[in-house]
C-alpha cells in the first residue's frame, strides 16, 4: 500500500422510526448509495439505526431485536456487495436462545466480517436488558484500513481504545444514540481518544425524538492528532466525510523537533504501573 493512498470515510447522521427495521433499511440503503455515489470507501451508520433503541420492556426489545439471519441484515449484507463497498450497521440483536445485545455488524464487498456486542452499558433504554459483550475486542482488515467497533458509551472507557490501538487499528468506528447530557463527548472525548492513541476516531450519532428521548447529533470524525476533520450539527440529517490516510495512523513516532521533542504514546507507556486499573476501587 503506498504511503500516500487515501480513503473516504462516511458517517451517516440520521433519523430512526422505532421498531420498524423494514423503513429504517430503505433510509440506509439511500444513505448508503449516495455515499457510494461520492466515493465512499466505508460508510458508518449510527446506534440502533435498524431497529431503535427506547425499549421499555425486555419482551418488547425481543419482539423488535434480530436474529443472525434476519432478513433485514442479509439485505444490507447483499447491499455491501452489489454497492462493493464497507457498511457499519447498528441494531438490537436476538440470539437463538433469546439474548439480547446491543450489536453492530461490518459489512464487506465480501459479506458479514464481524459483528460486535456493546461491552459498556448505560442503565438507559435497550442497554437495560441487553447482556455485556464479552469482547475480545478485534480488529480487521477492511480493504487496506485497519478497522475496529466500539458503541456509544463504550468511548467513555479509554482502555477499549487502548487496547484496539494495541492490536493495530487505524479507525475506530463508533455508533452511538447521544442523548442530551453528552453534548462534550463529540467535542472533547472524541477527539482526546483519537490524540491519546494516534488513530482516527469517527463516531456517527442519531437525530429526532424516539418516547421523549431526543438525541443530539453532532456526529464527528477526527484525524490522530485530535483535529476535528468534519463534524454534523445537532438537528440535521447530513453525511459527514473525511480521508483516512492509513500510515497517518501507523506512525506512532511523532518527531516535533528532531532531537529535542520527540514522543511516541505507545512506546512511552509504563505498563508496570498500571495493575490497578484492573484491579477496581
């Protein structure tokens, strides 16, 4: 891959009806082939986007939630390759003994990739009844890019990223349904993950009202230094898009002043003095 290869990111900033996957795919369908239709390499949809997320009741969350081989997920996996392109889709899952998680799948030119269960949860709508994902936390290949899932309250947990950037990611990908109260998370803790671990960082977040929730907007996508490249303003329905220059990312060396300001956010950790952390209050 050379150097300078480049590829458009893009995040999709839209609305959900609840509990109607069958008119949420025809919005991401659209969605997907106008970012297609402007050279879009990878396209990221937000939280929950097929299914919606206010849940109040477990048994009402199972009646919605899909299964491996909903009907839905095989359409958007069919449109990731007529399209050749890579799609990131939100959703309630159910699996075949009736768990419930908050997922999302990448979808390739090649099919379903890998599918990724929320690890952190919030005591707020389907995350109440869903179970923690057991992880590991991974990372593939999507075409040149190394790309890895977190969801939404996930970004607030700087270890998931840590780890991710340690197991090679260029990108993380973040679906998520930011109510109100995290209005600084796409301004501050976006773009703090994406300098801490030298990587882009996208985060693609909902609009509108779903059971009197409302959600903020203010999708973002940040380069490894921490610059916000494209960000969505809080109401709007928009795609976002940005270039991801894979060796940006790679060079974890950042050379400042040759000789006298050099740092390098990996090889400059201490491990050694960071046991606690795992080992809770």
């Amino acid at each position: 891959m050379s150097q300078t290869e480049r590829f458009r990111l893009a995040v999709v900033q839209m609305n959900v009806t609840f509990a109607d996957p069958d008119a949420n795919l025809g919005r991401i369908e659209q969605y997907a082939r106008q970012a297609a239709a402007e050279n879009a390499w990878l396209i990221l949809f937000p939280e929950c986007c097929l299914t919606g997320y206010c849940f109040q009741t477990r048994a009402e969350a199972l009646r919605t939630a899909l299964p491996e081989d909903a009907p839905a997920l095989r359409e958007i996996e069919q449109l990731a390759r007529s399209l050749g392109r890579w799609l990131v889709v939100g959703y309630a899952e159910r699996s075949g003994d009736d768990r419930l998680y908050n997922a999302c799948t990448l979808f390739g030119p090649e099919g379903k990739v890998l599918t990724y269960h929320k690890t952190h949860l919030p005591s707020l709508g389907l995350d109440k009844f869903v179970e923690p994902g057991a992880g590991p936390y991974e990372v593939v290949d999507a075409g040149g890019v190394r790309v890895a899932m977190n969801i939404c309250y996930d970004v607030s947990f700087p270890e998931a990223a840590r780890i991710l950037t340690l197991r090679g990611a260029d990108l993380i990908l973040l679906p998520t349904n930011w109510p109100p109260g995290a209005e600084l998370l796409p301004v501050h803790v976006v773009p703090t993950r994406a300098l801490e671990n030298n990587i882009y960082y996208a985060a693609a977040n909902r609009i509108g009202v779903e059971r009197g929730f409302r959600f903020i907007g203010q999708s973002v996508i940040c380069a490894p230094d921490g610059t916000v490249l494209a960000m969505a303003g809080p109401e709007e329905e928009t795609v976002l898009y940005a270039d991801i220059e894979p060796q940006r990312a790679r060079q974890k060396r950042l050379v400042r002043v040759p000789g006298k300001h050099e740092i390098d956010r990996l090889a400059d950790r201490r491990p050694e003095l960071y046991r606690p952390i795992c080992e809770g209050p």
